[in-house]
RNA sequence: GGGUGCUUAGCUCAGUUGGUAGAGCAUCGCCCUUACAAGGCGAGGGUCGCAGGUUCAAAUCCUGCAGCACCCACCA
C-alpha cells in the first residue's frame, strides 16, 4: 500500500469528483425513503464564486452528505438565476465598449447577445460549485428562464391578476435614471451623506411678507405645487389659504396646513413636490394637490420646466437654480447638513422618485399566513432571533413593485389594445380568450420585465415541475432547511414563504438557517472595490503574489486606491497564498460556523487545518503499514479487545454523539471541532502510541495484535466516514485505499452509512485509560520539568496500597514503559526521599534523583504543585462550610465538592510531607 | 428614532437547563523517537466591557450604562 508522505490535494480532488457525478452518485431516486431536500440558492448565471457561496456551498453539503449517508433520498436541487439587472448591466457595458446602445440593436438582438453571455459565462459557477466538492444533483440543474420555469411564472401571475392581486398603477416609484427602470424598495440603499440645507426664501401673493422654506433638493422648486405648514403653528396660521408666488416659475401655488410638518425643523415650512417625494405624494393625496413632473426618464428636466433648465441633468440644474436665487436675493442661507441619500443598489446613482405606470403585487394579503406558518413553527429561523427581523417587515410590508424597464428577464404576460385596455393571459392566445379579443383586434404585448425576485419566490416548487403533480415535487416538497444569509431575509426568503403558501398550500422549508457574512483577517467586508476579496479557487489551488495583486487592482476604480491595496496586499501575503486544497478550506469554515456572528477568514486557521488533512492522512498511512505488517489470521470472536480499544471505541461513540448532535441544530462549528479533537487527541496522540508500544514488543500474542489492528482500522473508517460531510475528498481518497482490507463495502464512502452513536458499556475502561494517561502525564512532567533528556532511560518507584490501581499498573506497564521511556518498575514499601513525587490517584510515583534532579528544584516544584491543592481545598472548603450551601444545593453538587476537598487534601497531606523530607 | 448582535488569554473565537474558565494560532523551553517537523512532549498567559441586582453559587439569569457592528425608518 503506496501513499506519499504527505497529502497533497492536488489531482486528487478533481479525478475524484468526475467519478462520484459520472457514477449518478448525487442523483436523488424517488425511492421509498423519506426525503432531505435543500434548494440551493440559485447564483447569478454568469456570476463566480465569492468566499460567501463557498462558505454557503460548503455547509449545505455537509447537510446533504450527512443526511445521505443517514439513508435519507437526499437531493440538493441546483441551478442558476438569470439575475436581471446584473446581467443586463454587463451585456450592455460589453455593448458599450464596441460603441453601441441596447436601443440601437433593439430588443430581439438585444437578447441575443444576452444568451450568448449566458453560454460564455454560464458554466463559470457551475464549474466552481464542483471545484468546491458540492454533491448537488446536476441531472436537474435548472435555469430561471427555462421554458419550465417561465410556464410557472406566467402560471403564478395570470393567477394573481384574476384574483386582483396583481394590478397595474400609475405610482410613484424609485427610479434608477441610469438604468432606466423601476426598483423595488429593498433595492434602494440609503446611506448618510454629506450635503446642505438651503433656506430659500418665498413671496406672499399680494403682501410683502416672505416666507422661508428650507429643502435639501433646491432643484425639485420647479415642481412645487405648495407650501406645508403645522396648523397650530402660531407663525405661519395666517397665512394657511393664501397663495405664494413661486420663484422663477412665478407660478402661484396654495400654502396649506398638515400635521405632518415638524414645527422644529428648519423653519417650519415645507416646500411641496409631490411628483418627486414620497411624503409629498402623500400629502399631495390629501390636499388634492396637482402633480407636476419635471424629470425625463434620465432624470434629465422636462418640458414642465421653464426653458432654460430643460435637458439639464439635475444636479446641474440644482447648481443653477441655486444661482438664480442667490441672484434674485431670495436665498436665505446654506447649512451644512448630513442627510440619507438613496442609490441604486447596483448602480449607486442617486434614486429618484418617479411617477410611472408599473405592476405591483398587493402582498398584505399574502403576508398574512407567512406570518402565521412563522408563528406557528412551520418555519423555524435558526438562530431564533431572525423571525423577529421577519416579522418586523411583515408587518409593515408594502405593495411590491415587479415591473423592470429592462429586456433581460420574464417579460410580463399581458397585452394591451388600442385603446390601452389590459389582457393577462399566459400566452397572447389565453389573454384573448379570456379577454374575449377577437382575431380581428391588434394586441400588443407588455414591453416590461418582472423583477427577478418574482421567479427566485418560486424556486422551491418551480424546480421541482410545479404546477405538474411530479414524483418530485411529492417526494421532496416541502424541503427540510433552507441556507442563506440575512441580506435576503425580505429579498427571498419572505417572498418563497408566501408564494409556497399561495400556491402550494404549504411552507417551501420547514427551517431556515441564517449563517454570517465571511469577512476578511481584518472583519471588513469583502468588496472588489476595496480590494480584499479572497477567491475560493485560489485558497484551494494557490496563487502567486503577483496574479494576486493584479487581481485585486483590477477589481479598483481610483489608480491611488489599487497602489494602496497592492501595499497592503504584498504585506498581508508576501508570498502569495499557498494551495491549501478544498478540504482544508471546508473544514475552516466548517469550524468557524458558530451562530450569530460573522467570521473572519484568517490564513492562520486554514493553515492549521491543512495540517489537520496531513494528520489524518498520516494516521492513514500509519494505519495501513502497521496492517501490512502486523496483522495475522485470528478469526474475529478470538480477538482480545483491551482497555485501550475499549476506551477508543467509547470515545468515538462519545464524539459522534457530538457531531451528529452539531449538524441536526446547525452547529457545524461543534461538529468540526468535536472530529478535530477525537482525530488529534484520542486517536493520534493516544490510542495510536499505545498501539505501537504492543505491537512493536515482543511476546504480545497474534489475539492482542489482531485486536489491536482490528480496532486501528475499525476508528480509522469511522473517523473517516464522520469526517466525509465536511471532508469529501481525503476521506475519499483514503477509504478507497483501505477498502481491500475492510469487509464488502460499496463503492465510496459517500454512499456509506454515516456512524451511529452506539452504546459501548466501557465504563471501566475509561476509567483505567483515563488514569493511564494521568500516570503517564505524570511521568513526562516530570521529565520535562528537569530537562531530562527524551532519550534518557529513567527509573520509576510507585508506593500505594490500592490493589486496583496497583492493578492497572501491571496491567499497563508496557504501555508506561514505551511512553514515558522508563527502564524499569519497581514497587516502593515506604514514600521516597530523594526522588521527584507526582501524584497520580491513589498511588504515588517517584522518580529518583540519580543526579538528574536538584533536590531544592524539586521543593519548588512541589511547593507549586502544594499552592494548587491549597486553593482548590479553600474554595471548596468555603463553599462547605456554608450552611445555606449545604441546604440548598443539589445533592449532587455537594457530594462532588466533598470528594473534591477529599482529594485536594489528600494530596495537600502528601505534598507537605514530601516538601518536609526534603 | 426604533431594533438586533457582539464585548472572555497577545490574536481569532468556543463556553448547550447557573456548579473548579477552554480551543486554535502566537509566545517560551526540550526533541529530526522508524505515520506526520504540516510533527512530538511540556510550560506560561484571563479581576469573562463597566455598575448594580437575583441566588448557597453568575462569564452564564435580570436591570442600567459604555463601546463596536449591522438592520429598519418619510424628518423637508
């Protein structure tokens, strides 16, 4: 058996995954077994992967793998989304670079181009799931604008427009003037900016008096159509019915009185646009105020403005119109003012309010079972506290605006007429009939898109051939967890649950886990423009420095920005970043995937895991040559299975215990860890050292050492099958290798049954091992205290009456010879003098001086180990003297604290009078 | 203006019904011992953000405060 010395990932991984997809290994069968379904979230078609998905990717396919390997029919549906605005933003920048507009080329070419991006580009993010060892079913991948797909979301909103849940309005909608489209609320990003407050001052229609009003967008004036005041405000509640004359329009406008307005605030007055403010369209309601729009769709001025501001780009315009003011010396003054600012989530360019006719879904009505399934635990949020968040929204959720000025999406089934009278139908032929439009009638269909949000809601069931009744959508709806990350709480996770209810009549998850955001070492986020992103592929496969800083300058705006980050990125990574291959990177995320906070993705820790990959891969190795070379003939029932066995076994049934607990409550850190310190600790560090020493020695019978290979080999597959879900491709790798000595076994380990926590009555066991490797402590303390050397070949005395104990000694001496490199044993009648004391429970060990230890070192020491005892004996002796204590605590509790004094003084005894002697 | 999360060793973080504060990395010794130097063996290091309260007992429960981060919200 040939394994190199130590695990490189390379080559391995891939040949690997090509055999588990070319075998159908990650296909579900609609089979008679109970179901574990996940839907991935669907990334961008022509998107690549970022440490978020390989964070996201990495615990849904621990899930999938586990619940496989537990014998359920596990299917982890995939596909990707077609992103409208993203993806539309790069065929058209792509468009621009060759000198033409999307307008010139028109809508049918348009798309062309669009879907032969797609064929480019798609394959990027599939190809990258794979690279990350992800066992979702390709046989199924789907697209969100499959023919399939479109049918149900044609299917869903003809559906809600005949029940009036879907209606089309004139409204007042965030407008992105770059791209030219409606946006939905959640895509508006509000953030504080610096900017002013301009006072600007207004005449009274046939008085002199002026009025002030103060505004942070002096340009949107030209579309006043009045002026707010408090109508308790004792300043202006003579002037409430009267007229102003608007400046530079000299239009005259009403100034009118509503609570709304804040007294406090600037000066009191507030100018009314409300063609261009959410608030003021409002209040425009309520006064019946006229609507005067300024914009073009570019946000450009209008034929609504006097002449010299039209065409004007409205920040120029706010300048000049700023000017004319000052000029007619109507302009107060200019504060200084932080305000929110509202961008485009994809463009950041300022949002306008925007009246236009788009399709909006009344979604009150759907939130309300949503609300109720969360309520009622049809969906459970992990952790709990994010149904708070949903519920926040839910209550306060307003009409959805889905309708997108864009080409690049599910374009709306509806046609109009001549006359501008609406049809919905699935197709032209289904709004006719439904219509009652005659042949005769020219329709033409709706020009817009649908937000891509609206397919994403349907993803649960649309992948799964909904509205068709499939085996599938039966075996596997609703599916088990859904995992994300809280940014798309409202943008997703609210819209499913309320469309699954709707149409299904049950909830498209039963959980949903919301893991954290992957930061850099820092605990900045990761953004391109900043220059910190870290590419999966790259911790996996390596790169050098110089590939890295290209990469991270090309991802910058500014050229002084990229020089900062080039600096910064030579000093963070002087060498690159070495390959650390894809278990490694799972693991670290794995582990790092506490609840409720973020991570932050340090090099140390993948690090540090990579060698973890080596040690289980040198245990492997270790694990076979001993096989090759020790291993003989006895059958199984005449194995002899001693206490090191029996205690191993037990600790792997403890730490199963543990990880399958960790994986059914999300707790994937404790999963990692609990494997981390089994594989390490108990494995490594112990049960493998101690096999050693009875297999290397001469005179251990053929029923010992087969016991003990037995029982190598026995953990060696367990750990290995536990480590797979996190793990896939080194548990693989080195399964496949020990298959030949295991009994019949299939054909990969992904497709084994996952370990169960059994139950093992090794108690006793334990409890010897436990006091071995105390024993054996003792030893190396010591001998590390001294500085005696490690080649060294010292004496032991022991002196104590436990018989037991004296026993357990006997019984292992082999194992304390090896390990502590003792020459002998010798049983002591009376306590040493001259030698170096450890207490290991009832009985006591010396090492003698023998010229190796300074008898006043030795008072040190002990002295030290003396201060110890002396403070556990006073805590606890504290706690026993106090009566309520006593009283009240629980028995239990008591009796633990009574043998802990006990022993601490027990050992207090022992110490002094050793520390005396000397 | 509301809401959520966080604050524990030098760093990054665990700490599950309250019951002797833990890990990884880093640091300091000693070892190239025939699975692994990507390793082994050992050591040092914390008034658990601050102030109160409940309790026999608080990192853990309650209240208040501070700092940091994020989310939501129409103050011109």
């Amino acid at each position: 058996m040939n394994m190199e010395k130590s695990y490189d990932p390379k080559n391995i991984e891939q040949k690997l995954y090509s055999t588990w997809e070319e075998n159908g290994y990650f296909e579900s069968g609609i089979v008679e077994k109970d179901s574990y379904c996940i839907m991935l979230p669907p990334p961008n078609v022509t998107g690549s992967l970022h440490m978020g998905h390989a964070f996201q990717d990495t615990l849904m396919d621990a899930l999938i793998r586990f619940n496989r390997m537990r014998g359920k029919d596990a299917l982890w549906q995939c596909g990707t989304d077609h992103a409208g605005i993203a993806t539309q933003i790069v065929v058209e920048r792509q468009l621009t670079q060759k000198g033409i507009a999307r307008q010139d080329i028109g809508r049918k070419a348009f798309l062309e181009e669009a879907w032969r991006w797609k064929a480019e580009s798609g394959g990027t993010i599939t190809e990258q799931l794979r690279r990350m060892g992800s066992s979702m079913d390709w046989s199924r991948e789907k697209f969100t604008l499959d023919d399939e797909l479109s049918n149900t979301v044609k299917q869903v909103f003809v559906s809600l427009y005949r029940e009036g849940l879907i209606y089309r309005g004139k409204r007042l909608v965030n407008w992105d003037p770059v791209l030219k489209t409606a946006i939905s609320d959640l895509e508006v990003v509000s953030e504080e900016e610096k900017g002013s407050l301009w006072h600007m001052c207004y005449e009274m229609e046939g008085t002199q008096e002026k009025i002030i009003v103060a505004t942070t967008r002096p340009e949107t004036m030209l579309g006043d159509t009045a002026i707010a005041v408090h109508p308790e405000d004792v300043r202006y509640k003579h002037l409430i019915g009267s007229s102003v004359k608007l400046p530079i329009t000299n239009r005259l406008i009403p100034v009118i009185a509503d609570d709304y307005v804040d007294q406090e605030f600037g000066s009191g007055c507030v100018k009314i646009t409300p063609a261009h403010d959410f608030n003021d369209y409002l209040m425009g309601q309520r006064h019946n105020l006229p609507l005067i729009n300024i914009f073009e769709d570019d946000a450009t001025l209008n034929e609504n403005v006097p002449e010299k501001y039209r065409g004007l780009d409205r920040f120029i315009a706010r300048a000049l119109i700023v000017k004319e003011m000052q000029s007619l010396g109507l302009l107060e003054k200019i504060d200084d003012h932080t305000l929110m600012v509202p961008r485009g989530d994809r463009t950041r360019t300022v949002i306008e309010p925007y009246l236009t006719d788009q399709w909006f879904v009344q979604v009150a009505e759907l939130a309300k079972p949503a609300v109720e399934a969360v309520e009622q635990g049809d969906v459970k949020f992990v952790p709990e506290n994010w149904s708070k968040t949903y519920f926040d929204w839910m209550n306060n959720i307003q009409d959805w605006c889905i309708s997108r000025q864009l080409w690049w999406g599910h374009r709306i089934p509806a046609w109009y007429d001549e006359e501008g009278v609406i049809y919905v139908g699935t197709d032209e032929a289904d709004a006719r009939e439904h219509g009652g439009v005659p042949k005769s009638v020219a329709l033409r269909q709706d020009e817009d898109v649908l937000d891509t949000w609206f397919s994403s809601a349907l993803w649960p069931f649309s992948t799964l051939g909904w509205p068709e009744k499939t085996p599938e959508f039966k075996q596997h709806y609703p599916t088990d967890v859904l995992v994300t990350g809280f940014d798309i709480i409202f943008f997703w996770v609210a819209r499913m649950i309320m469309m699954g209810l709707k149409f299904t009549g049950s909830v498209p998850f039963k959980e949903v886990y919301i893991h954290g955001l992957v930061r850099d070492a820092k605990g900045q986020k990761m953004s391109k423009s900043k220059g910190n992103i870290l590419d999966p592929l790259d911790l996996i496969d390596g790169i050098d420095l110089s590939d890295l800083v290209n990469k991270r300058r090309a991802g910058v705006m500014k050229s002084g920005d990229a020089n900062k980050i080039e600096l910064e990125t030579r000093s963070e990574f002087p060498k690159g970043i070495e390959s650390f291959g894809t278990d490694a990177l799972r693991f670290t995320f794995a582990i790092m995937a506490t609840q409720g906070r973020d991570i932050r993705f340090e090099l140390t820790r993948i690090n540090g895991y990579k060698n973890f990959c080596n040690k289980v891969w040198n245990a492997a190795r270790f694990v076979l040559s001993v096989v090759e070379q020790y291993k003989g003939q006895t059958a199984e029932k005449d194995l002899i299975i001693g206490v090191p066995e029996q205690w191993i076994r037990e600790r792997f049934r403890a730490s199963i215990a543990q990880v399958v607990k960790g994986f059914n409550e999300y707790r994937f850190d404790r999963s990692a860890q609990s494997l981390y310190e089994f594989v390490w600790d108990d494995y490594c560090d112990w049960y493998i050292e101690v096999s050693k020493v009875r297999l290397y020695r001469e005179g251990t019978s053929q029923q010992v050492k087969d016991g003990i290979c037995s029982v190598l080999i026995e953990m060696l597959e367990d750990l290995l099958k536990a480590l797979h879900p996190i793990m896939p491709f080194i548990t693989e790798e080195i399964w496949l290798k020990l298959r030949p000595i295991l009994p019949a076994r299939g054909e990969s380990i992904m497709l084994e049954p996952y370990p169960a926590p059994e139950r093992h009555d090794d108690a006793k066991a334990v409890e010897i091992f436990e006091w071995l490797k105390e024993f054996v402590l003792g030893i190396r303390r010591i001998r590390a205290d001294y500085n005696i050397e490690p080649k060294k070949v010292i004496s032991l005395s022991v002196f104590g009456n436990n018989e037991e104990q004296l026993g357990w000694l006997q019984q292992n001496e082999d194992v304390i010879l090896t390990v502590g490199r003792v020459g002998n044993i010798s049983l002591a009648k009376e306590p040493l003098i001259e030698a170096a004391t450890s207490l290991v429970g009832e009985l006591t060990l010396y090492i003698p001086f023998d010229g190796l230890i300074d008898k006043n070192a030795e008072r040190i020491r002990l002295q030290k180990e003396l201060e110890k005892a002396e403070k556990v004996a006073r805590q606890t002796e504290k706690n026993l003297e106090n009566q309520s204590f006593i009283e009240k605590a629980p028995a239990k509790v008591v009796e633990e604290m009574r043998a802990r004094l006990e022993n601490s003084a027990s050992a207090i005894v022992k110490l002094q009078a050793q520390i005396v002697k000397l």
